[in-house]
C-alpha cells in the first residue's frame, strides 16, 4: 500500500478545514454588517416614533407639561375605594 494517499487525504482534510475557517469568517462578516443595519434601522425607527409622538402632542393643543402630567396621572397606582 502506498503511504502517498494517506498524505494527500491529509493534506486534503487541511484544506477542508481551511476553507471552512474562510467560509465562517464570511458569515461573521455578514453578521456584522446585518447587525449594524439593524442598529441603524433601530435609530431610525426610535427617530420616526418620537417626530409622531411630538406631532401628536403638538396637535392635541396641550402643552407639553400638561400631557407629561396625564402620562404621570395615568402611571399612579389606583387605589380600591373602602367601602
């Protein structure tokens, strides 16, 4: 039996491996860039949400005082009435 194979299968394996460490590292890339457009996207969305939300306001003609103390109002635990 010739040894010759034995290498070659050896050496084969070696490259097996390497080019699945290229392949991984690819994906971790592609993770990378995905999860800073998510960031991105997260900030832009943050952003919209809070132009509605000072529209909204804006438009209810109460100031902003005035709808932070209904939120205050609204977070104030309701106590049961004794009867």
């Amino acid at each position: 039996m010739p040894r010759g194979r034995k290498k070659a299968t050896s050496e084969t394996l070696e490259q097996q491996i390497n080019n699945l460490d290229v392949e991984i590292e690819s994906y971790q890339q592609k993770i990378r860039e995905a999860k800073d457009q998510k960031k991105e996207l997260v900030e832009q969305k943050k952003k919209q949400d809070l132009e509605i939300l000072y529209s909204t306001v804006k438009n209810s003609g109460k100031s902003m005082e005035e709808v932070l103390q209904l939120i205050k109002d609204l977070q104030k635990p309701v106590e049961p009435e004794a009867n």
